[in-house]
C-alpha cells in the first residue's frame, strides 16, 4: 500500500515538473523572439532584410519610404527596438511595433514657432 502511494505521488510530481518546466521554457523563448542579429547593416532595405530573415517581424512601409536610405554601420544583437532607434537616429524615418508587426513611417516635422492665437 505504501509503495503505491509513494509511485502516485512520483508520478504527480513529474507531472508537474514537467508543466512548470515547460511554463519557464516559454517565457525564455519569447524573450529571445524579442532579440535581433544584424551584422553590418547601412542601408534600410539591408537591416530589413535581415531582421525580417532572421525572426518573426515583418516590416511595413510607405512606397519609396526605404529606398536609398543609408546609414552608419549597425552590428548589434539586441532587442529590436534598440537596434531600429540606433539605426534610424540620424534618418527621417520613425517606427511602431505591434506583436511581430513594424510600421516604418516618416517623422513629423514639429514646427519651431508656435501658430498663432
């Protein structure tokens, strides 16, 4: 009788190990989702491409909006938003994500003097 406690009891607690170990591997991966690998990226349509070709993000942007859009090398391993906010400083382009969905979009000039009252 007491052995076959002590198997029911073993056979739970595999049980859940093995859903609380899958709870943790989860978690671990979706945050590895959020990280990106770029390797010596200057132009738009290069780092798109392989961001795009590397993860789960897709990009979308207005016509003509990426092309002949260059700038300083980008080698980063790093969460995406870091990545485009360095590659994009010293661009006139702004983004937004949404799940896995980038929104590239062309800054807003604000205007240095005030409209009038």
């Amino acid at each position: 009788m007491k052995k076959r406690l002590t198997i029911r009891f073993l056979q739970r607690f595999a049980v859940l190990l093995v859903i609380a170990l899958s709870a943790f591997s989860v978690e671990g991966h979706a945050q590895d989702a959020r990280r990106v690998t770029v390797r010596n990226a200057t132009t738009l349509s290069g780092l798109i491409s392989q961001i795009e070709g590397s993860s789960s993000y897709r990009f979308s942007w207005q016509d003509d909006l990426i092309n002949a859009v260059s700038f300083p090398a980008v080698d980063m391993v790093a969460p995406i938003e870091e990545v485009l906010s360095a590659a994009l400083r010293t661009t006139d382009i702004d983004f937004s994500i949404q799940q896995f969905n980038v929104s590239l979009t062309k800054k807003v000039r604000q205007s240095a003097v005030p409209p009038p009252p």
